[in-house]
C-alpha cells in the first residue's frame, strides 16, 4: 500500500485523457458529454482519495533515521515487542544492586544516542534509552502515533526486573515530553506507584500547533477536510480512544503529570517556541519547578552542563 496514491493519481490522469479522447473523437452529442462527466467525475474522486492517502502519509510518517544509537558497551540492548512490532532500547544499570530508574523519551527525528548524552553527568540511577517507533533502532513506521509509544513505553517497562528498580522518573525531551505526559498521567500499572516525577525538557503540549505548521500555506484553505480524514485515520489506528475533539491532543487533556515535575525550557526555542511551554505552566497543579535557560538550545544541546545540573539534583531530591 506504500505507493497506493500514486497508483491511483495515474489512475485519475488516465481516466481524465479518456474522458478527452471520447469528445475528441465521438464529438460532443449529449450521450458523449454524459459519458465523459461520469468518468471525468470518477477520475476526480480517485484523484481526492490518491490525495488524502498522500496528506495521510505525511502526517503519520517519520523520517530518515539519523546516527547509530547507543553503541558502548556499557549499555545493555534491551529488545521486546508489542503486537508484533520490536521495541528498542538500551540499559545501562548503575549497578548490581536494587536503584531509581530514569526512563529517556528522545524527540522527533532524534534516538537513544541524544538520551545517552543527556544522561552523562548523571550518577545513582539506572538509564533506560527508548527508541521510538520509526527512529534509531527501531522498525520503520509508516503510521507513527504518540499513543502507540506510550504503549510501546508501558510494555518495555514490564519486561524490566522490578526488584532492581526502587524509583522511576521520566525524562522526555520535545516530542518525548509529550509521551512523558501521557505516560504520567492517570495510568495505572505496576510501576506508578514508583514513578515519583518527570523531568520535561523544551516539551511539546500541543498537536495542534503542529498541525497548524504542517497545514500551512495553500492547503490551510481545506484544513477542516484533512482535519476529518485525521481524525478517522486515529480513530482506525486507535479504536478505543477519542480524538475527535481539539483538547484531546493537547494540555490538560492529552495529560497532565500527577506526580512532581521538573521543566528546562530553552529561551530561544526556535522549533517550538513559547506556546507550548507558557501551556504547560498554565495547567501544572502538583509540585513543580520551571528553569528557563538563557543558553540552552531546543535541538543540537544533547549535552549542556547547567542543565544536567539542574536535573541531577531535581532527581536525587525525588527519587533518592
């Protein structure tokens, strides 16, 4: 199904030259007319349908893998699945012993590598580094969802050995932060009661503004069209969950951490700007702290000493 809408976008061009080819050639009576508006007005239709496949696929794909993930020797490969898709990922245990486990939620186009950075500098804590659906070691994914990473999260966590883990945190990073969210929010498994905080770095907690990026230009002109077609596409890939409203995919709705919560936010995010920050501050309730820092950019700072620093000592408070 991969190359589907190209199929039929050559489908509707050749039932457009038919329609011409009838007029050219039968002349223009009213049964030729007749015929040629019913395969001109087929055509169309499967032009629309090759076009909602192609808008589709922009939304759910993700990109090209970039860079070859976790390769030190210290970190073990931790591999599972869920419903028949691998899930990915590297541990590296702070010891033999029982110790707080830090689980890293990398961002969009990014992988376990940029976790590992950020978690150098970091002592007393087990390290967990997810890969994605469709980034660093993980499968291709041609229907990529923040839910099915949650899933994905939750899963990859019970095969963990629970007498070696006393605390959890979550450490998400821009998209990361977004499953951070969900995953800190109002889900009961065998690890919430020891999941004591989220640490939520230049965090995305809105999907409508990146619609709203993606739906820019001309093709804002029939967002309501392929806001529809999205919302039936979720409502496939996730049958059980309701998505048909705006603030089901953003802050408070999407998620909201129940337990305490640090947040570093870059002051010059040039990927997502303030909105989503000012967002999330809006709407934290529990125990929490905001750092915006000065020299702290919202991509290519993988490793920056004053944040470390700041999260180091946000998780030893909460989790040692």
């Amino acid at each position: 199904k991969q190359f589907s809408e190209y199929f039929l976008l050559i489908l509707s061009i050749a039932l457009l030259a038919i329609a011409i080819a009838t007029i050219a050639i039968k002349g223009s009576s009213a049964y030729t007319i007749s015929i040629s508006t019913i395969i001109v007005t087929c055509g169309l239709l499967i032009f629309i349908e090759a076009f909602r496949i192609w808008i589709l696929r922009q939304l759910f794909k993700t990109h090209a893998r970039q860079g070859d993930c976790i390769s030190d020797e210290k970190w073990e490969t931790i591999t599972t699945e869920r419903e028949g898709v691998p899930i990915h990922a590297h541990m590296k245990w702070e010891s033999g012993n029982e110790a707080p486990l830090v689980l890293f939620l990398h961002g969009w186009c990014s992988d376990s590598s940029k976790s590992q950075d950020r978690a150098k500098g970091m002592s007393g804590f087990h390290i967990l580094a997810m890969d994605l659906r469709g980034h660093g070691h993980a499968p291709e994914e041609h229907e990529f969802t923040a839910l099915k990473c949650v899933k994905d999260a939750i899963t990859l966590l019970d095969t963990l050995p629970r007498e070696r883990i006393s605390n959890i945190a979550i450490y998400g990073h821009s998209l990361g932060a977004f499953i951070a969210l969900r995953l800190s929010s109002g889900i009961e498994e065998w690890w919430r009661t020891r999941l004591k905080c989220v640490v939520l770095e230049s965090p995305m907690t809105n999907y409508n503004l990146i619609l709203d990026e993606y739906l820019a230009g001309p093709i804002r002109l029939i967002k309501p069209l392929i806001l529809r077609w999205l919302k039936r596409a979720l409502k496939k890939i996730h049958p059980k969950e309701d998505f048909s409203e705006p603030e089901t995919i953003m802050v408070p709705g999407w998620g909201i951490p129940e337990v305490k919560t640090l947040v570093v936010q870059a002051a010059d995010d040039s990927r997502l700007g303030e909105a989503h920050y000012n967002l999330l501050m809006e709407h934290l309730e529990n125990e929490h702290e905001g750092h915006v820092l000065n020299d702290l950019r919202h991509s290519g700072d993988s490793e920056h000493r004053g944040r470390t620093k700041i999260t180091q000592q946000f998780l030893e408070k909460s989790l040692l």
